[in-house]
C-alpha cells in the first residue's frame, strides 16, 4: 500500500502545473450522459475461515501473507440525476494475486507452507455518486453501491480453487480535478464480498492434484474477498 500511495502523490504532483494554469475549465458535468476511462491499482485480500479438519494429526491456520499490487482498467459511464448526484457504470478489469499462507498451531516458521491465487475479475458495478460543491477547481464527493464481478481465471490445477462470480459491496471516496478539456478524479475504493468464493475439492474435479496440494483446500471452509482499489478517473 505505501507503494501505491507514492504512485498516487508523484501523479498528483504532475498534474498540479496543469491544474494552475487551467483556464475554461471543464464543463463536462453539465451534460446529462458522458463517459471516460479509469487506469488503477488494486490489492486483494481473504477474510478466512479455516475448517477443523485435522491433516497428519495437525490444524492450520491460514493467512493471506503478502498484499501483492494489482491492476485495473476500466470504462465510466455517468448519468446526471440532480446538480449533486450521478448515477455511475463502470465495467473495470482487474488482474490480482493473493497469497495464502498455513501454519500449523504450535508450528514454527520453518512449517509454514505457501500458495498463491490469481484472479481477473470483470467487475460490472452500479455506483451513486454524491458530489459537494464545486470550489474552483476542485470537487470531493462520495460513492457507494454494488458491484457484480465475473472471474476469467478459472484454473482448475490450482490447490485452491475460487467460484466464478461473486458480488459486492462497495464505498468510496475521490476528488474531481477540472481541466480544460477534461477531468481527472483520484478515487479510493472499497469493496466487500458477500459470498464465499471458495471451491472445495468435492465441487471440483481434484484428479489431477497431489495429496500434499489438496491440503491447501482441506484446511480451507470459506473466503470472501476483499479488494481496495485506487484509480485515476480521465472524463
């Protein structure tokens, strides 16, 4: 996360000169529909919850170890609804790995074992938008909605194995950034999962794993996924 929030200052500090000198600033807001892109980065997290199934007369506990950085590109279609709400689609693309980590109760260190998920999500989600008054050139506002994703990934030789679709709750908060002939809005996403994603070997076809990979399901009884998300907004 502190990579992203450097990403985020050293785009800000680009585009501040931009932001000085800007005359005739952007009037895109008053059109009823208009659309843009979105370029981010995301982190990927697990909320766990381990079975009780005993592997060689041992209960893990699992983790996500490492929060790898993500990426996300996405289209935005927004509808003017009244002078401060807008009502926002916008279908985004995500690439994201997590790790998993098991330790055995009382293990050490040296027993932890490690295994990876990736996931490309395309995420169809339904925002609300609701904007503060514009000062100059700057304008906060807040998001909130659901979101529906749909995973690409799908690999079946993987230990663990996650559902296709899953849904979401989603908050936010961003910042439009007017410019001459565009807007750039920083935006800071939250996404909560509502379903538990995972797939347990009797669900899944597990022939072609090892019984030392099948454990990383067998110690596994749920995740929900959670995704933080920082995009940079173009409209």
């Amino acid at each position: 996360m502190k990579n992203s929030t450097l990403a985020t200052l050293i785009i800000f500090l680009l585009f501040s000169p931009l932001l000085v000198k800007a005359q005739d600033l952007y009037e895109g807001d008053q059109r009823f529909i208009h659309f843009g892109f979105s370029l981010g980065m995301a982190t990927a997290d697990f909320g766990i919850r381990e079975s009780t199934v005993e592997l060689n007369n041992k209960t893990y506990l699992v983790d996500v170890s490492t929060l790898k950085q993500g990426f996300a590109v996405g289209i935005i279609g927004d509808m003017a609804m009244w002078r401060y709400l807008n009502l926002r689609f916008t279908p985004t693309l995500y690439f994201i790995e997590r790790e998993l980590s098991y330790k055995p109760v009382g293990g050490t260190e040296g027993d932890i074992l490690r295994t990876t998920t990736s996931s490309i999500p395309v995420s169809i989600p339904l925002y609300i938008k609701y904007s503060a008054e514009r000062y100059k050139s700057v304008r906060p506002y807040l998001l909130a909605g659901g979101n529906f994703c749909i995973d690409m990934a799908k690999d079946n030789e993987r230990p663990v194995m996650l559902n296709s679709m899953d849904v979401y709750a989603e908050v936010g908060i961003g910042c439009d950034i007017y410019f001459s002939f565009f807007k750039l809005s920083p935006e800071l996403k939250l996404a909560i999962g509502g379903t538990n994603v995972f797939k347990p070997l009797d669900r899944r076809d597990a022939d072609s794993l090892s019984e030392a990979e099948k454990l990383y399901s067998i110690a596994l009884s749920k995740l929900t996924s959670r995704l933080l998300t920082i995009t940079f907004n173009f409209e």
